[in-house]
C-alpha cells in the first residue's frame, strides 16, 4: 500500500505525522505543532494498514468533504 499523503493541521498548518500504539498496531494521526490529533482508527481483525489508512481519511478530511 502507498503512503497517503497526509495534509497539513486543519488548526495551525503544522506538520502532520502518524502516531503508532505500540501494543495494538493501530494508528491516529498527530500535528507535530500543537499536538491536535485524529482518534485511533480500528476495526477488529483488518489489520495496521487498514488503520493507517483510515486515520489519514479522518485527518485529511476537510469541510465540505473536501479530500
């Protein structure tokens, strides 16, 4: 799967960068700047790449619906 190009903070413009829960192997999204963040994104049994992906559309997410 290719990496999905993750936009900047919806709140400051800083850098966005994904956050791993070490145990779980699941993922949320996190600014580097002030810290905002996604959720954790998962669903029993699809797997980390399933989260990544779905944490970066949450983060990517804009109003209006614009990706």
């Amino acid at each position: 799967m290719s990496e999905i190009k993750l936009k900047p903070c919806p709140f400051c413009g800083g850098e966005a960068t994904y956050k791993r829960d070490r145990i779980a192997g699941i993922y949320c999204v996190k600014c580097t700047n002030c810290k905002c963040m996604t959720t954790f994104q998962f669903d029993f049994g699809e797997g980390e790449e399933v989260s990544k992906k779905k944490a970066a559309d949450v983060w990517n997410r804009r109003d209006g619906n614009e990706r």
